[in-house]
C-alpha cells in the first residue's frame, strides 16, 4: 500500500494541569475510512488537535517518518494533514470563494481538487460563490470549511464532528462527499457521534471513553458487541 500512515503511540495530551488524554495508540493507514466514536467529554476533539499540535502532547505520532509532537500547526499541515474543527471557522466577510482561495496550496505538484471540483460536489456552493461566507446557513459553512481544507491538498483529512446541527439530506451529502475523498486516495480520520454514518463508510472504528481507546474493530464487530455500545456510546 503507497501512501503514509498516521500512527499514535501512548499519546497524552493536556490542558494547563489536565490530563485529557491517558495513553492513545491508533492508526489510520493510507486512502482508508476510520471513524472515531464516543461520547461528549471522551477527549476525541482533544486527539485530534494534539495531532495537530493545538494542545501539549506527550508520546508519538508519525505520518509516514515524520513525528508530529513539538511541531507548530502548520508545519504538520505542510505535511499533508488536513483538520476540519467542529466550529468550522470560516472567515465572515470574505466571499465563499475567497475562502477557498485561501486553503489553495501552492507548489510542484499538481493538487487532486480544483474549484470546479468543490463547486461540482457542493452545487450550492457554486451558486453563493459571491456571497459573504457569514450569512450562509449552518450547512454551508459546513460544506465551505470542508472544500477549503481539501483545496490544501491533504493526504489525509480529520474531520470533527462533520454531521453536528445538520439536516438529514445534508448528513447524506457529507457522506458522499467522505466516500469521493476515499476514491482519490485520501485517508479520513472521522469524528463523530452519529453512529449509522459512521459505521456505513468506515473501515475500522475506535470507541474513546475517559481519554482512553476502549474499542477497536470493525463495524460489524461494533454492530454485534452490545456491551461496547450501551457502556461507551448510548445516551
């Protein structure tokens, strides 16, 4: 298999005196779906902006041969790893297509996405390309933070809590969207808490409970083992 893996081994991370994560090990091969449930509280936003280097972190995590823990956010995102907050951070008053613009990565090779590309995929899009990307409705800046982290080119694309606030037609619409990013050979570490979605498209999943990795499967083994489900991830 070409391609880099992201790889976590006894990662801690902290908050000022916190300690938020205890010992996170996983991994996300190349061009592979993985999903990463459990509860609010569990510490799945804090694994993925320790990746990121947003919070302090101890331990390892490697894409490819390199080691992400002590590096600033946007060397790792040089590296090709691409984040999708859950707040979407969208800039206001610039127009949908100016932010696009401004996830574009410049350099030799020749990026897998183009504006027609996120205009094709998110038609909505294209018909608000001049519109302030502040007025557009929850689903929208939804769908703009996710084709602006894509026009960086990443190798692989984390993404936290995608389907959060979202119509059902729209959560259907980011599936989609996830499954055509697998096609060009892009690795998806998948945060969510709606479990239908994410058992559909991933290959592997993770179950985090109180910092720690408690499940790790498939999700056919996920679907049959009750246990895991009513103690980690039903309400």
């Amino acid at each position: 298999m070409t391609g880099r893996q992201l790889k976590l081994d006894n990662l801690h991370a902290f908050y000022g005196k916190s300690h938020v994560l205890h010992g996170v090990s996983l991994a996300v091969n190349p061009g592979e779906i993985v999903s990463l449930l459990g509860r609010n509280g569990a510490g799945r936003s804090t694994m993925v902006k320790a990746i990121m280097g947003q919070v302090d972190a101890t331990g390892s995590v490697t894409f490819g041969d390199a080691e992400l823990v002590g590096r600033k956010a946007y060397e790792i995102a040089h590296l090709g790893l691409g984040y999708v907050p859950e707040n979407r951070d969208i800039f206001p008053r610039l127009t949908v297509h100016q932010n696009l613009m401004l996830g574009e990565k410049s350099g030799a090779r020749k990026p897998r996405w183009s504006f027609d590309d996120m205009y094709r995929m998110f038609p909505r899009l294209k018909e608000r390309q001049h519109t302030e990307a502040g007025v557009l409705s929850g689903g929208e800046q939804q769908m703009l933070t996710l084709c602006r982290t894509l026009m960086g080119d990443p190798d692989l694309i984390m993404i936290d809590e995608p389907t959060e606030g979202l119509a059902p037609k729209i959560v259907e619409l980011v599936a989609e969207y996830l499954k055509a990013l697998k096609a060009r050979g892009i690795a998806v570490l998948l945060v969510e808490q709606k479990l239908a979605i994410a058992l559909d498209i991933s290959e592997r999943c993770y179950v985090m409970g109180h910092g720690r990795i408690v499940f790790e499967g498939s999700p056919a083994e996920l679907r049959a083992n009750a246990h895991v489900r009513k103690e980690w991830l039903e309400v």
